[in-house]
C-alpha cells in the first residue's frame, strides 16, 4: 500500500510540474505581454470543470512540460469542442515533432467524433534544432487541415506571435480570431523584410490584428482583448455544427428588435441613395443579433450568421453604404468562400441584394475580377442548401446573376416593389439604346430623364421578371420576416442530388 501511495505522489508532484509550464518567471512576463497562459486560456474558454487533457506526459515532459502544447476536449455551452492551446512559457511554443503529434491526434480524434477543433496559437515557430522533423510536423498539420476542410470546423485564434510556416495552418482553417495589439501573423517579420527588400516595418503594422483584418482579409474576427476574443469564438461556435453530417443547432425563437413599419424608412426609394444594409438585416432577424464575418474587409459585402425563428442561417448582402455595394475582387473572395463554408456546414443562406455591377476599373480588371468574381458563380450554384435571395432595390447585369439569382438556383426569390432588374440601370441603358434620340433633342439632359423614367417603368421593375418566373413573389418589405421565415421552414428538408464526380475546379 504504501509503494502505491508513493507512486501516486509522484504523479501528483510530476502532474504539478507539467501544469506549471516554464515556470512562474515566464508565466509573469507572458501576463506582463497582456496574455494569458495555455491553461488560463483553456479555463476561461470551456464550461467549468469540463476539460479533459490528452498527452499529458507526452515527449520530454520533465525539460519541455507538454512538449509547447496543451491539448484535449471540453465542452462549450454543452457541446463537445476539442483544442489545442500553444504554450508560449515553454520553447516560446515552438513546433517539434512531438508537439505537432499531440495537435494531429487532436484533429483524429475530432474528425472521427464529429467535432469542432479550436486552436489556439502563440508560438515563435518551428523549432530550429530539430530540424526537418520540425517541418515535418507542420505537414502533417497541414494535410490534418485539409482532410478535416468541410467535415467539422476549424477555428484558429492568434493569441501571440504567429510566422513562417506556422501561419499555413490558420489558413487552411476556416476561420481565424486576431486580439488586438497582442498577435502577429506574417510569412517574414520584420527583421527579414528589412535585410530583403530594406522596407522598415513594424511587427503590428506587417500583420498585426488590424493590418490582417481591414487589408489583408486573413482575419475573419478581431478581439479587443484575449477574454474578448474567446468569447467571439463561443458565440461563432453557437451558430454552427459539430459537424457536416449535422444540422446548425437550433435556439430559442426572439423577436426583431424593430416594429416591421420600420423597414418602410430604412431602404431609400431612389436608388441612387446609400443605406446601411446592415440596419435592414438588424430589423428582421431574431432580437436584432448577428454575427459578422470579416466586417472590416471588403466592406462594399456583408457576411454574417443570424437566426430567424431560432435557426441559424448564413447572410449574404450588398453594402449601398459602401462602393454603392458593387462586387469587386476582394468581396468576391469574402463572398464565396462564406458561401461555401456555409453549404458544406448545412446553413442555410439568405441573400439580400442591391447591387449596380462589378466594379469596373483597369485596377480591377488587371488584378483578375473575371477569375475572382467567377469564384461567387461557382459557389452559389455549387451549393444545395436552401438557399432564399430578396431583391431590395438595384440587380443589374452579370452582378444580378452572381447574388443567387434563379439561375444559379435560388430555392426562392422574392422581390420588393422598389427592385430593379436588368442588363444595366437606366441611365446607361438609355444612354446606348437611345443615344441618337437624345443627341437630337432640343434638351438632351431632359430627353434623357424622361427615357430613364420610361424604360424604369416599363423593364425594370419586378413584375417583368415574375412574369418570366425569375421572381416568384413582389412583396410587402413589411412582410419581408415572414417571408423568410416560412420559405426557410418549407425548405428545411431540401434535398438536391448532383452529378457523381471527384470534386470540381474552384476559379482561383
């Protein structure tokens, strides 16, 4: 009895040692840096007394404490996440072979349990004296990455130093948190950039939070701080599900926030006017609450989870309040790749559209708007869940196609009584069809308006279209929530079968 007390003591103390990471200097200067430790991360995030540490011993436990990473499962809000959390206090959280073994088993265990993985990232890289297995480890990682891509979601949250190699990984994930001020990304910091290319930079400005989320895009969310920033994560977590053979978990039906009069003030008649469409989509999802994807990229598009009923659905809407909400490169990009996130996790979609075109410009056309933009066609019609489009005000030519108009097989399209659809507005469209009319009159600026007035009357307003069964319904923008509401309900058990093939060729 007494050799088994003392083997059990010796757990304890070794449990102890492991526990203690690099020890109470380093934990002091990572809390001087404003961050948490590894393990006040994992406290913080999962629900009290619900984590559970895998590999706990694993490598040199007794020189590198849990190898520089922290791994295992806990329940968020109820439901099963597993995480691995870098710890910065041991080798700065470098990557060795061991260290990358603990997180690939944390991604085999989620992938066979149908689960989400959360990593949380704050390392100097890979561990220089171990070499090629150091690099080995980040392949594995990535091809981790890859297998798990649309089978459960991968969330990566920047809570330190992120560069080299390492930032591959949050790449391949589907979303990535930045804190403000206390995490980088980049391929090569700042003392690399300036020996290369002589640019002084620094560390924030190269890839901090607010470089990789307004210009970049790599940052989907940023976090004022880290508690912040964790929080985030579970409210993104409470939109989505464990996995891609599951349904968005459902909530507690609310109501909007706004008197559905509302709505009669918020979009403009004159389509020349901006709005903010974000107060349209506060006015009819549940208490007003949504989630925005990558809010301060590609602002001319928005990106967001919300609820209708208590359904999670995936929103995608053009921005009049910004480039009169047309579709560039980077809203493309912001575009599909929700899109696809959202059809591989069995969301459904909701596009709200108002949009003039394609941005048109040399800029854009020489860094390849045909390409990037082709990448929304793709994942649109590539999707089959159910998908509800609301044409608000403007549709106009290829830009009316791409936001899930009928042809890319919106499930259902309801118009308002202020849309317009058509190849161009009416002023261009005038422009070409009538140029010698206009050139001919006495007042060529009021010919002009008088055509527009016309031609908006009698080719673009949404009864052309529902007459051609492009638009099954003009609606009441008062009646917009029901709406939705009931077609997300019909089409809950939606099944679409697709010709049998590997995978298809995303535009790049």
């Amino acid at each position: 009895m007494q050799d088994m007390q003392e083997q059990i003591n010796r757990l304890k103390d070794l449990r102890v040692r492991v526990q203690a990471g690099g020890g109470a200097k380093k934990i002091e200067k990572q809390h001087a840096a404003g961050k948490m430790t590894a393990r006040e991360r994992i406290a913080y995030f999962f629900d009290r007394d619900t984590f559970r540490e895998l590999d706990v011993f694993a490598g040199d436990f007794e020189r590198q404490p849990n190898e520089g990473v922290v791994t295992g499962y806990g329940l968020v809000n109820g439901r099963k996440v597993f995480i691995y959390a870098q710890d910065f206090t041991v080798n700065g959280g470098t990557l060795g072979a061991m260290h990358a073994r603990k997180i690939c088993k944390v991604f085999d265990l989620a992938m066979h349990s149908g689960a989400p993985v959360v990593g949380l990232n704050d390392s100097g890289g890979a561990r220089i004296q171990e070499s090629v297995a150091s690099l080995n480890g980040f392949g594995e990682l990535f091809y981790r990455n890859t297998m798990a891509s649309g089978l459960i979601p991968q969330i990566a949250v920047i809570m330190g130093p992120c560069a080299g190699g390492a930032v591959y990984s949050p790449a391949l994930m589907d979303f990535v948190f930045m804190v403000k001020d206390t995490s980088q990304m980049f391929i090569t910091g700042p003392q690399v950039v300036k020996v290369v290319t002589g640019e002084e930079v620094s560390m924030e400005l190269l890839g901090g939070a607010l470089t990789h989320s307004q210009t970049s895009g790599v940052a989907h969310f940023m976090g004022e701080d880290e508690k912040h920033c964790l929080d985030m994560v579970k409210n993104l977590l409470s939109y989505l599900p464990d996995g891609s053979n599951e349904k968005p978990p459902l909530a507690a039906p609310a109501a909007p926030l706004l008197d559905r009069e509302a709505l009669l003030e918020l979009v403009p008649v004159e389509p020349k006017y901006g709005y903010d469409i974000k107060k349209v989509i506060a006015a009819l999802v549940d208490g007003g609450e949504f989630m925005e994807v990558l809010p301060l990229y590609a602002r001319n598009a928005v990106t967001c989870f919300a609820r209708f009923a208590g359904q999670p659905v995936g929103i995608v809407a053009n921005q009049p309040d910004y480039l009169a909400g047309c579709l560039n490169i980077n809203a493309s990009d912001k575009i599909s790749r929700f899109v696809r996130f959202c059809d591989a996790f069995n969301i459904p979609l909701l596009t709200f559209m108002d949009v003039p075109g394609f941005l048109p410009g040399a800029e854009q056309e020489y860094g390849g708007i045909i390409r990037h933009g082709a990448k929304i066609l793709y994942a649109y019609a590539e999707a089959t869940v159910p998908k509800v489009t609301v044409i608000l005000r403007k549709a106009y030519g290829g830009a009316y196609i791409a936001m899930c108009s009928s042809s890319l097989r919106a499930d259902i399209v309801y118009a308002w009584p202020t849309a317009e659809i058509a190849v161009m507005g009416p002023e261009a469209a005038v422009n070409i069809v009538n140029r010698k009319e206009i050139d001919a009159a006495a007042d060529p600026e009021s010919e002009r308006i008088r055509l527009a007035r016309e031609y908006r009357e009698q080719y673009t307003n949404p009864f052309v279209a529902g007459a051609l069964g492009y638009v099954d319904d003009v609606i009441d923008p008062r009646d917009t929530r029901s709406k939705i509401i009931d077609a997300f309900q019909i089409l809950a058990a939606k099944q679409e079968r697709r010709p049998s093939k590997k995978h298809g060729n995303l535009p790049v």
